[in-house]
C-alpha cells in the first residue's frame, strides 16, 4: 500500500494521477492550506521535517520531492513511462524532470511569493513575468507532434510537467502558447486525472 501525504492546491495531484494512470492501490491522507496564508499546515511536518507535500510512504521508506516520487513509482511500476537508457528520449527526459522541479518552479514560486509584498514586491514583477514567459514559451516548444514531450505517449516528464503547464494556462496565456494549452485539455480530460482531482478532494 502507498500513502500519499497530499496537501489541497498542490503538486501532489501529480502522484495521485499517476497512481491513477497505473491502477494502483494507494490511500490519500488530506491536508488543508491556511486560508489566510496558503501555506501548509504544521501537521505535515509531523510526516517530513520540510512540512511540504507531496510525501509518500512506499515500501516502510518516507520519501519527499516530486520527481523522486515519479521516478521510484515509474521505474517500479511502469518502466514503460521512462525511455530507454542510451536513447536521445532518455537524455531528454533525466534533462526535463529536473527542468520540471528547477528552473520551471523557480519564477512560479517567486511569483507567488512576490505577491504577498502587494505595492512593496511591484519593482520585481516585470523581471519575474519575462522569466515565467520565458520558461513557458520553452516548454511550449518542448512538446512533440504527439502532444507529449519526450515519448508520444504519457510518460513521466508529462507528468511532471503537468503543474507548470497548468500554471501557465491559469495564468492567461491559452492563446500564447497553443500546444501547451492543448496538452493541459488533453491530460485534464484523462479519466485517471479526473478520478485524482475526486481522490484529491477536488483540489
């Protein structure tokens, strides 16, 4: 059995998909932002000393951090969702699921933060939204004829990617960046996506 330590709004709905997208059995511990902050409560911190989610408690080992949590699952689970290694897919893959947590996550982030200063934080918003552009129009690019962006099916980049994509389509820029906003329709039209947004508590 594998526990997932989801927090509401979240990246943890990408390991919930994916449990999904691969029938497994799992079971989903909930948690809720403060509603003031939108921080995570301190009760995770009683699961990981990070207090952050996703966590998942999978084979009597805690184990933290996105990618990592994809990676085990897939490899695991289904070595399908990972290329091949010495292929040019599989180079593109270990390069985008860092790319997805690294340099995606950076401006998100920022951003987020930057406006809780309201006036005070308004000096760092045209830098901050050329960077968000910037990794958005990338990923945009990224994605091949198929609508995936390393396999021509869901592997576990698609995955990954899928919250900076999603951010970038809650951010206005359906029009901007067309596949991107294709990828985010096809994946949120997954019946296993659906059944994790429900799974999730529908956040």
């Amino acid at each position: 059995m594998i526990t997932v330590h989801h927090l509401n709004r979240s990246r943890s709905h990408r390991i919930l998909w994916l449990l999904e997208e691969l029938d497994l059995d799992y079971q989903v511990i909930r948690y809720d932002r403060d509603p003031k902050t939108s921080f995570a409560p301190p009760e995770l911190k009683k699961v990981h000393p990070l207090g952050k989610s996703p966590v998942v408690e999978m084979d009597g080992e805690v184990i933290s951090e996105s990618a990592a949590i994809v990676e085990l699952i897939c490899s695991h689970h289904a070595p399908q969702m990972i290329p091949l290694r010495s292929t040019p897919e599989y180079l593109r893959h270990v390069e985008l699921m860092h790319f997805a947590e690294g340099s995606a996550m950076t401006p998100i982030l920022i951003n987020f933060y930057v406006s809780k200063l309201a006036e005070a934080g308004a000096p760092l918003h045209p830098r901050i939204q050329q960077q968000l552009m910037s990794h958005f129009s990338y990923m945009d690019g990224q994605l091949r004829g198929s609508g995936h962006f390393v396999l021509d099916q869901l592997s576990a980049v698609d995955i990954l990617l899928s919250f900076p994509a999603e951010i970038a389509i809650l951010m206005g820029c359906r029009e901007k960046f067309p596949a991107l906003a294709g990828f985010v329709e096809t994946i949120q039209n997954r019946p296993a996506y659906q059944r994790a947004f429900v799974r999730g508590g529908g956040a």
